[in-house]
C-alpha cells in the first residue's frame, strides 16, 4: 500500500477516537448527573499531558520503536475508556464520579501521548522515504480530521450523545488502531553504545531546549496559547444548548443538534491544514502563528455576538475560523519543531511541544473558563432538562481579550532566525 495511504489511515484512526467523546462528553456527564465535574475531565486531559507525551516520546527515543509504543498506548487507552462505559452502564444514574473519573483518566493518559507519536511515525516515514515533510504531512493529516469529523456525527446521529456508548465507539476505535500499528513503518530508536550522562541516557535532552532564547520563548507561547485549546471544546455545546431555554430558540437545528453544528469547526480544518505549506513558505513560522492568535479572538468574539437564531451566521463564521486557529498553531508548530531539533530529540521534542500546549497551556485554559463561566453563569431546570444560563457573552468576550493580548506579546517577543522564518 502506498505510504501516504497507509499514514493517512493512520491518523484517520487516531482522531476518530478522539472526537467519539471529546465535544459530547459533557452532555453525557450531565446525564448521569455528573454535569458539576465536567469540567474535571476537560482538566485532566491537560493534565496527563504536561508529563505523558514527554515520558513516551523519551521511550520512543530511547527504547521502544515509536510505532510499537502507538499501539500499545491504544491498546490500554481503549481498554480503560470500554472500562468506564461498562461501568457506567451498569451504575446509570448512581455513577460514582471517583470510579468513572478514574478510569477515563487512565485513559486519556495513554491517549494524549499517541498525538505526538503519529506525528514521530510520520515524520521519520516521510523523512526515510525522502520526502519534505511541510508538503507531504498536511494532506495526510486532513484525514485525521475526517475520521474525528465522521466520529462525531456517527455519535450524534445515533444518539449516543446522551449515553456511554460515545465512549465504547472511541474504545473500539483504539483497539483496531493497535492492531493496524503493526503495519506501520519501523521507526529508529538510539543505537549508539558510548556512555553518556543522565540528561542523554534518560531522553532529557529535549528539556535542554529551554537553554535557546528563541525556542524559550516559543514554548512559553505555545503554552500561553495553549490555555484556548480546550476551552470551546468543552463549553461550546453546553452554551449552544443553553439557547434552549428561550423558547425563540427551543427548535433551531443548532440547540438540537449542537455537535453537528461544532463538526462545522473541524470541516474547516481540512481545508486550512492544506493551506499550511503554502502560508508557512510565504510568510514563516511567526506570521503563521500570529493568523492563529488572531483568529482565536475571533473564535471567541463571535460565539459571544452570536445566537442560534438570527445571529447562526456568527456562530458558522466561528467554526469556520477555528480552522486557521487550530490548525495553523499546532500543524506549523510541530513542524517546526522537526525543523529545528536533532533527529535524537525529536520525539522527545514532540512531546515537549505536546507538554507545554495540551499540558500545562489546556489544563491552566480550563481551571480558569470553569471558574469564569461558573461566575457568570448558573444551572436552570427547564422540564426535563438542565440549562447553564447566564451571562455567557461576557465569558467569551475575556477569553478574546486574553487571546487578543497573547497574539500582541508574541509579534513583539519572538524573533526567530532568518533562515528559519520560512521552514
């Protein structure tokens, strides 16, 4: 099978697991009457990440051929997350949030690793073959966002939003990805048998990154930006279907079916992780990035303008613009980080840039949205149903604000070397 076909399938697999659960888990955790801990779970994915992926990319480095440790990371990812479904099956209503918590947490632990290895499975296949990875990587890495996009819609469509079957659909997902890893191409670990220091036995050498002004500073901002990662991710369908408790907005397609409407946010991103190799010869890494700061502030200014009635066309131009927000920000920046670390690190770097923006950047982004959402914002019951009501521009007008100041500090900050404004 031709490599870019096999590499495509790949990160097909590993983004439809995630996007089985990632915008509807809320509205699953409100069903079993868990909707005060949402927030947690959005947390903990941040948190496993400031400390997994660095830990895995070392194993790849160092010992376990990174397409071996993909799979295995699948492998218990599903089991733990098909672990949490039963669990909630059998416990409905009377789910222990410390049960249920503990086992997804499990799971994400050795799925937010698996981000930064398909990236080191990709790269070192392209590389091998002789190909140029800011060309070829982009048109494989659209079908992961098919398969999280197809993901998505399969949930909603057969109401699985609801239940825990969004989780077993991800489960399975996982498993057939650990079995297709065995197809993958074979990618190097170190060989070499002189005696080295601690930094460099144990794959440390990518923290050393920090001593270099420039890649300080990205990583810093990386972080930085990293806090609106996970913030519509987690809030967009509960504020969508907050409308519902208007009776003007009760019936419009957007609270109805709000997960098809965000799927709108990841339709975007096939056609803006295309137009990466072109944006990132034109104008380099610092331009490329700073189109993403900005469209994060419209991203988050528009949700607040907008509504599900009249003012749909805001939220449909918010979802368009999460393409460039997304996209241009984490395509461009694992690209640069293979462009500008040593093929020894390089998996170790991954997850460095995997650690400082899902890490620490997402986990801080979703402490403080909670505690600003829950400040403006209360629970309403409505019949059957449970609203999150409230003062919800406001929110999504600071969140704009801090994205509007971080794209501000970074076009004054960070100035990379001429020969590496155009990777």
């Amino acid at each position: 099978m031709n490599l870019k076909i096999r590499l495509a399938l790949m990160n097909f697999l590993e983004f439809a697991v995630w996007g089985a659960y990632l915008t509807s888990m809320g509205r699953y955790l409100g069903n079993i009457g868990l909707g005060a801990n949402i927030g947690w779970f959005y947390t903990m994915q941040g948190v496993v990440s400031i400390f997994m992926p660095a830990l895995m990319g070392i194993v790849a480095d160092r010992w376990v051929p990174a397409q071996r440790l993909l799979g295995l990371c699948h492998l218990l990812a599903g089991v733990f997350l098909i672990g949490a479904a039963m669990y909630g099956m059998s416990a409905g209503s009377n789910t222990q949030f410390s049960v249920i918590f503990l086992l997804y947490s499990l799971s994400v632990a050795f799925y937010m690793p698996t981000l930064a290895l398909t990236n080191s499975v990709a790269y070192n296949a392209l590389t091998k073959a002789g190909m140029d990875t800011v060309k070829a990587f982009p048109p494989i890495r659209v079908f992961g966002t098919i398969g999280f996009i197809l993901t998505m819609w399969f949930v909603d469509l057969m109401g699985f939003q609801v239940n825990q079957n969004q989780f077993i659909t991800s489960g399975v997902l996982s498993i057939v990805l650990f079995l297709y890893t065995f197809t993958l191409p074979a990618c190097p670990v170190s060989a070499t048998s002189e005696k080295k220091g601690f930094v460099d036995a144990f794959g440390l050498r990518a923290f050393t990154l920090f001593k270099d002004k420039k890649m300080a500073i990205f990583f810093i901002f990386s972080m930085l930006l990293g806090v609106s990662l996970q913030i519509t991710n987690g809030f967009a369908n509960p504020y969508i279907f907050s409308y519902g408790a208007q009776p003007e907005f009760a019936s419009t397609f957007g609270v109805q079916h709000a997960n098809i409407l965000i799927s709108l946010s990841q339709i975007s991103e096939t056609c803006c992780i295309l137009l990466i190799p072109f944006f990132m010869k034109r104008y380099g890494i610092k331009n490329v990035m700073l189109i993403a700061m900005f469209a994060w502030v419209l991203r988050f200014g528009l949700f607040g303008l907008g509504n599900p009635g009249s003012g749909v066309w805001m939220f449909v131009l918010s979802m368009i613009v999460y393409g460039v927000a997304f996209d241009f920000f984490n395509i461009s920046g694992s690209l640069f980080v293979d462009k500008t670390t040593s093929p020894e690190i390089r998996s170790s770097a991954q997850g460095l840039f995997m650690l400082m923006t899902n890490g620490v950047g997402a986990s801080i982004g979703t402490i403080l949205a909670q505690r600003i959402i829950n400040h403006y914002t209360t629970s309403q019951v409505i019949g059957e149903q449970t609203y999150t009501v409230g003062d919800w521009p406001t929110c999504w007008f600071i969140f704009a604000a801090y994205a509007l100041v971080v794209g501000v500090s970074f076009a004054l900050i960070f100035r990379p070397n001429k020969e590496e404004v155009q990777v």
